[in-house]
C-alpha cells in the first residue's frame, strides 16, 4: 500500500497535465475550423467581383480605386530577386501614387518589377486589389533611401512624403491582375488574397502526441515505483 502512495502525487501532476495537453489539443482544432471559414471567405472573395472603395472596406474584400495617376512620381519597395530564364534577377514593388476624384491620393503597388531604380508605368486609371495596412519598421529593417526612391517598410505616409505628393491614405492598395507575358517589363501584380497559415492540425497533434508520451513515461515510471523494494 506504501509503494501505491508514493504514486498519489506525481500521479495527481501527471493528470493535471495531462488534461492541460489535451484541453491545448482540442483549442487547436477549434481554432482549425475557425481558420477554415476565414480561407473559405477569402476563397469566396477571390471569385466575387471588385467594389469601389467604400470607406471601411471589410477584409479581404477586392475593391477598385478610379483616379489620374501623379506623373513622374513612382518608388521601388523591398528588395527581392526572381528566377528567371535568363538567371535570377533582383527587383522591387512598384509603387505609384493616384490621385481620386476627391483629391487623396492613394498610393497603389502594382506589382514586381525588375530593377533598382523606380520607373513610372503607364497603368489604368482604376486599378483593383487589396488594401494592406502600414508596416512599420523593425529592428532589422534596412534605412529607406528617400533620395533613390527606394523604401524597405511598407508605410505609406513614409513613402508618400518621400514622393512629395502631399498627405496620402492610411493604407496601400496592392494591386491584382493577370502576370505579363515571360520577358515583358511591366509590373507583375498579385495573384491571390493574402492567406493566414492555416497549421493548427499540426499543432493539435503536437500536444495530443505529448499527451501520449506523457501517458507512456507515466505507465514506466509507475511500473518502476510500484516494482521497487
């Protein structure tokens, strides 16, 4: 009867933790199926067709913004290379301000472009996409260079008073279309609604699978304490 005592306490602390692991498991898979709806919505929005800019635009809703594009005025964001054909080749996001109806002026990312140095496109006065909030800096974002027109934080005002074109949105519209034929310079715009990753399936076997080891280590720990003198 002893050796059984000896069990009562890491028996009790093995439960409770056992039960923590399990209740962890089961929280992911339902975070799983609340993942799953917001995939399936944003499914649901790539299909449906684009809305003028309303003025709180719900999210991952496709919406079109009608203006006369800022001549002369465009800068490079981030720093990424593509494969290519002929080898990888670095660009950048080209970024363009547009001018609407009211007078704001929204800046619009019309996609990847080869090269380090901005260069206005002529693209259509009513681009349609996504709108992207601003990103500030990190601690390892690399300086922007305002003078080259070259940014490294996705931050509108930032870019925006770079340009000189006076106050602009608070937010970005990033820009969706059909990708230019192989050996075209023009921008290449994005092809999707951005995604969450959806990996709490894994998670969810992750702690139900240390629930399992956790039961197993108990059993040989037990059957040791138990068969001792």
């Amino acid at each position: 009867m002893s050796r059984v005592r000896r069990l009562v306490a890491p028996g009790l602390a093995a439960l409770a933790l056992f039960g923590v692991l399990i209740w962890l498991g089961v929280w992911q898979l339902q975070r799983l199926k609340w993942k799953e709806g917001i995939v399936a919505a944003i499914r649901q929005a790539e299909m449906a067709q684009p809305v003028p800019l309303p003025a709180h635009p719900s999210p991952f809703q496709k919406v079109q913004i009608s203006g006369a594009w800022v001549p002369g005025k465009a800068a490079l964001y981030g720093d990424e290379v593509h494969d290519t054909p002929n080898g990888p080749v670095p660009g950048g996001e080209l970024i363009m301000p547009l001018r609407r109806g009211s007078g704001q002026v929204v800046l619009v990312d019309l996609g990847w472009v080869p090269g380090q140095a901005p260069v206005p496109y002529p693209a259509a006065p009513t681009p349609e996409g996504y709108i992207h909030v601003p990103i500030k800096p990190g601690w390892f974002s690399p300086p922007d260079d305002a003078a080259r027109g070259l940014y490294y934080t996705l931050d509108p005002a930032r870019i925006g008073a770079g340009l000189g074109v006076g106050e602009v949105a608070p937010y970005m519209l990033i820009a969706m279309g059909k990708m230019p034929p192989p050996g075209n310079a023009a921008p290449q715009p994005a092809q999707h609604l951005p995604t969450p990753p959806n990996n709490h399936y894994e998670y969810a076997l992750t702690w139900f699978g240390f629930a399992g080891v956790l039961l197993f280590e108990f059993i040989f720990f037990a059957r040791k304490r138990l068969l001792d003198p």
